[in-house]
C-alpha cells in the first residue's frame, strides 16, 4: 500500500525547496516538524477538491473501512459532524423547518451545527439517567418517538461509544430509522477501531449512514485527525456532496502533517492492527479483572475503555489525582466516574503501573446515585439564543434566565442545559453538581422571538 501524502511530505522536505510559499517557518526548524508542514504547492493535492495523492489515500481508507466512502477531516469530529448534519438537511429538503431526533448526549459541536445550519431538535431521554455522558435509547424507545411526527426528520443523531464507554444496539436502531424512511447519523468519534476488530461493530458495518471518527482518539493519528464515513447503502447524495460539506465548516488551510498521518494510518490498518488490537483488548481484559479482583467497580464498556466508578467517600477527581501521582495520566474524571482509553501502542509497563497506581479499594459501594434529567423549556431555537446578546452570570442567578451559548468543558463537552431553554432550579442543581460557577445567558430585552418554538 502506499503513503502517497506522507511520501510527498518527505520528498519535498528533502529538495530544501528556497519557499517562497506558506507557511511562515519556511521548512526551519522549531519545534522540529517543520520541514515536513507544508500547504498546497504543486504536487501536493488540495484535500477539498481531491484529485491526487489525498484522494489516492481516501481511496485506500475507503477499502480499509469497507465503506462507500470514507473522507479526511484535519479539524476533528467537530468538522465532520456538521458535515453530516448538513447532508442529512439538505438531503432532505421538504417543507417546514428541518428537525433532528437525537440522544440528550450529544456533543456540543451538534449544538454548534444547529445554530449554523438552523435545525430544530427533539430529544431522546434515557429510561434510566446516572451520568451526563450516557443515554442509553432502546429500539422500542425511539420508534415510539418516530410514530409520533407526521414528517420524519432529517436524521436521528445517536452517540456510541460514548465518553463512559457505552454502547448502543445500532443494528437494531438504524432499522427502525429506515421502516421510518429516515437515516441514522452516528457520532462515533470514539470508535474508529470498531471495525477491526473480530466481531466488527463499527456503525459502518451494522447499518449507520453516515458517521464521524476521531481517528486521533484510538489510532496513531495527529490530533485533529478524523474520518467522515458515507456507508454503502447512504443515498448517493451523501457520497456527491461530502468534499462541499466539509469544505463549508473546515479551514482552507488543512495542516499537511495531519494528513499525512492519516496517510501513514492506512499502512498501520493494513499490516497486522488486528492482531496488535487483539493483544491490547486482551490486556485490557485482564486490567479490568486484576482491579475487580482489588474491589474496584469497573463499568461495561467498549473494548478499549476502563472506566471505574468512585466508591462511597471517593470521587472520580481524587483517584484521578491519585493516579497523577503515581505517573498515570486518564482521559476523564468526574465525581462519580475515571474514564481510561487504552489503545496497542500503550506497553506493559503502563497497564503495571495503572493497576500499581490504583492499588486496593478498602471502600464499600453506595447504590447507583440517580441524575435527574435536565428537560427544561425550550423558549427559542439554538440558533436564535446563540447568535442572541448574551450576558456571563453566576449560576445561582440562572432560574428563570434563557441559556445562550453552553458552558461546557471539554472533555466530555456535553450540555447540561441547551441554548434557548429556560434555566430552571433542576438545571442549576446539576450545573453545580458538575461544578460548573459561571453560565451565559440571555440579556434581558435581547431582540429575539421568544414565540419561535422549535
């Protein structure tokens, strides 16, 4: 297979080209990958109107992942999952205004794509709520949402794996989707190695659409490296215009070194990832029993997460804090859950020195505390209260206000309250639950519609 960006890359970098050309290092070296970060010179492609050496590596891409089509984001999931809210919408069409079915944990790019594409949202809320990350939606559970709109919507928006590790039946649920003549969009940001591994569950293989991958969060990619992937069976229109819609929400001036990581990806897919995921799931396996055995609790997950739940007078921050000391660095922390993402390339000696760093729980377990969904009123749409004046105000202050832009961090980037919904006493509560001090809201008399209702 070849690494056509990657070889190009290198070739350039060793003419030591006098460049008369971006970017503004000229090849020299400061952080050392200079000579390598390069723009489109001639030769080089331009990954939005691919013709060469980028659409030479998404072929190969294409046939890794068994695709219709699979396309590079150097701007992450974020740019991809606009992309693929934009080709649902306009696929679409139709009259009245655009809506979307999706789970209440969707990622606040989702949020962003509704402000800048101008769709509305019905959520889909778990049975049962124990963590902001998780929303775990039965087939059942969301045909009986579908029966409930005369028009189907432009697409239902589901998230598995989620930022805890769960993961949702996407078989079962992208067929309800077609009985209701709609199309499954997936937020699989976390889950680029579902594919290769023996039983393959990747949304591209159990009847998704469309979906986005992080390639960069569980395979050797440069951050900000992802993949839009177009399933076989998508309506054509999807494969047509994926370059136009990436193109529409990424930057004309895509990073080089990020592509040719994905470059380099494809012969890392190709030779014998398989076998080194095997291992790695394997050693994972054997982590998660060697902590259960130390009587630490460890959630259901996907294959490539550990995620441990804070026992009775412990948070999820502390033993976060506790495994910093010990030279063990997590994904995420809150105060019910440390979230760990493993992948082949880390070693023995890492998997020793997590377990070392846990050591043994001598606390006992308290029953599963219950979240309480956070459905307040929505007063506008996302778009109105985002580009709306808004104002920062101490989140004691928030009941009653309208939520402008969401205060989020990142990781996991999930609203607790969404733009244009009424801030209510529920709402604050879990906004200081996760121990979020500052809120932006509405200004009072901001001239939007307060009549326009999703």
């Amino acid at each position: 297979m070849q690494t056509s960006i990657a070889d190009f890359v290198r070739e350039y970098a060793k003419k030591e080209n006098s460049r008369f050309h971006m970017p503004g290092h000229k090849g020299h070296s400061f952080l050392g990958c200079e000579a390598y970060d390069i723009t489109e010179v001639a030769g080089a492609d331009a990954l939005y109107e691919a013709d060469g050496i980028i659409a030479e590596s998404e072929k190969y891409a294409t046939e890794l992942f068994g695709t219709g089509g699979t396309f590079f984001s150097t701007e992450g999931s974020s740019q991809c999952i606009r992309a693929m809210l934009y080709l649902a919408i306009h696929y679409q069409g139709g009259v009245g205004r655009p809506y979307v079915i999706a789970a209440r944990n969707a990622h606040k790019a989702f949020l962003y794509a509704a402000a800048l594409l101008d769709f509305d949202i019905v959520w889909l809320w778990p049975e049962e709520m124990h963590s902001l990350c998780s929303c775990h939606i039965s087939p059942e559970q969301l045909e009986e949402e579908l029966k409930r709109h005369e028009n189907p919507p432009a697409a239902v928006y589901l998230t598995s794996p989620d930022y805890l590790g769960g993961q949702l039946a996407l078989g079962a649920l992208a067929a309800v989707c077609h009985r209701y003549h709609t199309v499954l969009a997936v937020d699989n940001a976390h889950g680029s190695y579902l594919h290769f591994l023996e039983k393959k569950c990747h949304p591209m293989d159990v009847g998704a659409d469309i979906c986005c991958d992080s390639a960069h969060k569980t395979l050797p990619v440069l951050t900000g490296g992802a993949y839009l992937q177009i399933s076989k069976n998508a309506p054509e229109f999807f494969l047509q215009n994926a370059k136009q819609a990436l193109a529409l929400f990424g930057s004309t001036s895509p990073s080089y070194l990020i592509l040719a990581s994905l470059d380099l990806c494809n012969v890392y897919l190709a030779d014998d990832y398989r076998k080194k995921l095997a291992v790695a799931i394997e050693n994972i396996v054997n982590v998660r029993q060697t902590l259960e055995n130390a009587g630490w609790e460890v959630e259901k997950t996907d294959p490539l997460k550990l995620t441990v739940r804070a026992p009775k007078g412990r948070t999820g921050q502390e033993l976060a804090e506790q495994l910093r000391h010990n030279g063990v660095e997590c994904e995420y922390a809150d105060a019910e859950y440390i979230v760990l993402m493993a992948t082949p390339e880390n070693t023995k000696k890492d998997y020793d020195r997590l377990v070392q760093a846990f050591g043994t729980n001598l606390c006992e377990y308290e029953n599963r505390a219950m979240l309480r969904p956070v459905q307040c009123e929505q007063k506008c749409s996302v778009r109105a209260a985002f580009f709306a004046a808004h104002e920062q105000i101490p989140v004691q202050e928030a009941v009653g206000r309208i939520c402008g832009a969401p205060t989020v961090g990142c990781p996991p980037a999930i609203p607790i309250v969404v733009s244009g919904e009424l801030i209510d006493e529920n709402a604050v509560a879990i906004l200081i639950q996760y121990e979020v001090e500052n809120v932006e809201v509405l200004k009072d008399g901001s001239h939007i519609s307060l009549t326009e209702q999703p």
